[in-house]
C-alpha cells in the first residue's frame, strides 16, 4: 500500500510487447474503440495499484505511448470510448438463452 | 432452536449460525476444495510472497490463504491485477463535513463542518455533491437540526436521464413530518437527541453515471425562496447507496475519503474491477470425486458482458474434461448466474435467472458429473431457494472431476474479467447435504447481507 499509487494506463496496442518487456505481466486486457467490442483490440489497459517507482517509469521514462488516468477506472475508459474485446469463444453460442 | 441473547441484544439468526456453523466442517473428512474467507484478514496479504498482510480496506490482495486446510492458497503475482479489500458501501465522501470542497455550495454558506446556512440571495439553500450510481434504485440518507428553519429537503437528480429520480421537503419540528414527496418510499424519524433521520428512495431505476446528491434548506415546502444569512439547518451523517446494496446493513456510514471510511457493520469484500483482476492456484486435484458443491456470496455490478466468477482449467467451454465454473453472467445482457461443469465428454450448465445486476446473492451448486440419465447434473440455489431452471446436459461419458487451477475473477486470468465483489468462496470436492448446504448458506450469507 505504502509507496504505490492507483492509476490505470492505457496504451496502443502496437506498443504492448514493448510495455510488457518494460512491465511483465502488465498490459494484458484487450481494448477497443470499436462500439461493439469487436476485436482486433486497438488499446491495452492495466489498472490497479501502480509502485510509484513503476509509475514514475511509465510517466518520464517508457519510450511508448501511454494514457495515465486516476480515480475511477470504468469512468476513464468510457470517457475514452473504449469497450472490452469481446472475442468469439466468448459469445457463449452454444448457451441457452 | 432458540437461545436468548439477553435483553437489549437483537436475536440475529445469522449472528447464530456464525458462532455455531464453520465451513471447516465441510472438509473434515479430508474433503478437497477451497474455503476463502475476505473477512478474516488473517489471511489476507498485499504481495503474493504473503510477506506484508493486508491491515485496512482499500489495500490490494495478492495472497488469500485457504482455511479449508487443503493449502490451496489464491494469489496474484502482478500487483495491478490484485483485487482491493473493501467495505464501502456509501458513495458520498466527507459524509460528515459539508464545508469540504467535496461538497458544492449553492446559495449557501456551510461555516462549519454540520452547519449549512442561508446566503442572503433568492433561489435554492443547498450543498451537493455528484457520484456515478450504477443503473437502479437509489436512496439517500441524512440527518438534520433545525438551525433557524425547522424544515429541509433531500433530492437525487439523474444527470444522464434529465430527472429527478427521488425527492422530499421535510418539517424538522415536533415528531416530523413530510411536506412534500409523500412517497411512501420517503421516510422521516425524530431520533433520541432530537435530530431528524430523513430518506429518501426512488422508484424507478437511476440511468447509470452521473448523479447529484442535493440537501437543502427551505422555507416551509419553498425550496426556492429569498435567503437569510441568519437561518440554516445543520446536516450530518449523510448517505447515498444503491437500495439492493445488502439487507439490515446500518443505514449509514461515515466515509471520510476513498481510504477512510467506517466497516463495522457492512461486510468485506473483495473487489473485482471487471478490467484485469483475477486470483488463481496452483492446480487443485479433484480427480477423486465427481461431486462437487460450491458456494459464493457475490454481488454482480453488471449484466454487460459474459463474465467468470471462478473457473479450472484455462475454459471450461473447451476441452477441459472434470472442469467447472461460475459465470456471472454467462452473456452480454443476461441476468444470469451460470453454473457449468464438464465430463470426459460432453457438458452441463444451468442459467439461473433473472438476477439482474447490480445485485447480491448468496449461490450454491452442487455438480453431479453423471449421464442424463443417471439425474440432474445440477442442482442450483439462490439466497437459499432451489432454482428450477433449463438445463442442458450434453454428457455421454462422464467420469471425475480434474486437476487444475483454480482461476477467480477471470477466465485463466486473462479474459472475461468479473465486475464486481467477492465474499465468500467455498468449493468442496464432495456431495454436501441438505443440512450442510443450509448451515453453508447462512453462513456465507452472514458475510454477504444478501438476504
């Protein structure tokens, strides 16, 4: 908790396996700006609780693009338009209604 | 049975079975399964290592021991996907000082932290602040004293509908009355120091986003009317909440900021923000039984996407033969919970509907990896009554349960993210009887204030 700060970051999705070299682990959830939720993602979001020397690394030193948002993280991604990826095996085609 | 708790205690049934019931009990036969309890933060820490415990709210968790003494301890190695521990139920900040800058001001001055008084100008005497609701039914709570008016007003305004949602004008004299806003929903009480207790709840469902808190001064039933800088009313304990938030919860909680706000009385939880949160285990064997029984005390905030709250195997839709999940919901727009397992082939799930979201429940299944023919594959209940619902079991050749993860709060900890809260899981590799499967569900509902 200590030292750690809650942010949520947003990058492009050509930027991710440059973001995860930098951050492993990080940069995992699909995003799109496509109102459906269909895929191919164009953004990739981690948000949570942040070591402030990660996101000291992410705001002046990551060479890729990044969004740095803070306070509630569903509202800053509405306000970005961005939507899950909702990928086919998701659709749950075989369920009954 | 009944047991007197003395006079003055309220008799609690729930209170009861806690102190009498543990879910330990469901394992002492050396069952497999999981029991996690977010309550007790004795098994909660920040890392994964389990070196630096969890001591308040709002702190993430990367480690949730297991107390059913089968080691199958949860964790999450990235510190941006740990679910937080929380509590909070009230969406107001600064509930107990109006003269924040958390709280708008209009035509009013509020010189001290309970004081809201007139400014000497015509129109409405008020403080405000603005939250994102979910979509549904909202109240919201105050408590007022006459300071030179002996009347007030509460209000929610959906900004995103372009409405007034909820609305009253109170008298604070004698014993109380409402002026206007005669909903029946609207309430009012004259407390034992002589403050007033007023309500109110709306009818219909909020848009979701966007929302005004407005408390207020008026003169009689004018809200809008010539100030005197003289006259005012002051205001505590404010409290805005969804109405389906948990049954018999304290009806308010101080919230000083997002970190800092009060928890006794409301359970803990763990929150899944629906973007990248997840636990996992190690693999859990469960290749000994072909019964299973689980139980979640889960509050659901959205309906918007097909989304799992626990699972083995890295999809339970693929070829995962003995694996089984939760969903919540199983697909966009439905109000489901769905419990799903599968065979060596073939499968069986049940969609238990309509439990809309935002909402809390108490879920218990329990899964007989059988063919048809041999009877129901599952046999589901919500808050404590027996879901009928259609179910579908594909299975020609059953055989046990697997061994594998244990994923909680996403599908193998990468898609299909739960949006919501946590608070109890208990999965046991056994058929559970009828007595047990009601001792558990009280208990978990203990936890969880569903019903």
């Amino acid at each position: 908790m200590s030292n750690s700060t809650f942010a949520t970051v947003i990058i492009a999705a050509e930027d991710q396996e440059a973001a995860q070299a930098d951050l492993p682990g990080n940069f995992t959830s699909a995003y799109t700006t496509d109102p459906t939720g269909a895929p191919p993602a164009t953004n990739y979001v981690s948000s949570g609780w942040w070591m402030d020397t990660e996101l000291d690394f992410i705001v002046n030193t990551a060479a890729w693009s990044k969004a740095v948002k803070f306070g509630d993280a569903q509202a800053a991604l509405d306000v970005l338009n961005l939507k899950p990826v909702e990928l086919a095996q998701q659709s749950q085609a075989e369920q009954v209604a | 049975m009944n047991i007197g708790l003395g006079i003055g205690i309220p008799f609690n049934r729930s209170q009861i079975w806690l102190s009498l019931f543990s879910p330990s009990s469901l394992f002492a036969n050396g069952e497999q399964g999981v029991w996690y309890d977010p309550s007790d933060l004795t098994t909660l820490y920040q890392d994964a290592a389990g070196t630096t415990p969890v001591t308040a709210v709002e702190q993430p968790v990367g480690l949730m021991l297991d107390k059913s003494g089968r080691g199958n301890h949860a964790f999450q190695t990235v510190s941006t996907k740990r679910p937080v521990l929380s509590a909070r139920v009230n969406l107001l900040t600064k509930t107990e000082d109006i003269s924040t800058a958390d709280w708008s001001r209009l035509g009013t001055s509020a010189p001290n932290a309970d004081t809201l008084l007139e400014l000497a100008v015509s129109g409405v005497h008020r403080v405000s602040q603005s939250k994102n609701v979910p979509a549904t039914k909202c109240c919201l709570y105050a408590e007022f004293y006459p300071a030179g008016r002996s009347s007030c007003s509460l209000s929610l305004y959906d900004v995103s509908g372009g409405t007034t949602r909820a609305g009253a004008v109170f008298s604070i004299d004698g014993e109380g009355s409402i002026i206007s806003g005669s909903s029946a929903l609207n309430k009012i009480s004259l407390l034992p120091d002589g403050w007033y207790g007023c309500y109110i709840e709306s009818a219909s469902a909020f848009s979701g986003g966007n929302t005004e808190a407005y408390i207020g001064a008026t003169d009689g039933a004018a809200q809008s009317y010539a100030g005197d800088a003289t006259k005012g009313v002051r205001v505590r304990k404010v409290d805005l909440r969804p109405v389906n938030t948990g049954v018999n919860l304290p009806a308010y909680q101080r919230v000083n900021t997002a970190t800092d706000y009060d928890t006794q009385g409301f359970p803990a939880y763990l929150k899944f923000d629906g973007i990248d949160d997840s636990m996992q285990t190690n693999s859990i064997d469960f290749t000994a039984t072909d019964k299973m029984t689980v139980f979640a005390g889960v509050r659901k905030l959205s309906d918007a996407a097909a989304r799992i709250l626990f699972e083995t195997s890295l999809d339970v839709t693929a070829s995962y033969p003995g694996s089984f999940s939760m969903f919540s919901p199983h697909t966009a727009s439905g109000t489901t919970y769905q419990p799903y397992f599968r065979g060596d082939v073939g499968r069986v799930y049940e969609s238990l509907t309509p439990f809309a979201a935002p909402v809390t429940n108490v879920v218990a299944a329990q899964m007989f990896n059988r063919l048809p023919a041999a009877g129901v594959g599952i046999d589901a209940r919500v808050n404590g009554v027996a879901q009928i619902g259609a179910e579908a079991n594909s299975i020609t050749d059953a055989g046990n349960f697997g061994n594998y993860p244990l994923y909680i709060g996403a599908r193998a900890g990468t898609s299909l993210f739960f949006n919501g809260h946590l608070y109890s899981l208990i999965t046991r590799g056994a058929q559970s009887t009828n007595a047990q499967i009601e001792q558990t569900e009280k208990w978990i509902n203990g936890k969880t204030a569903a019903y």
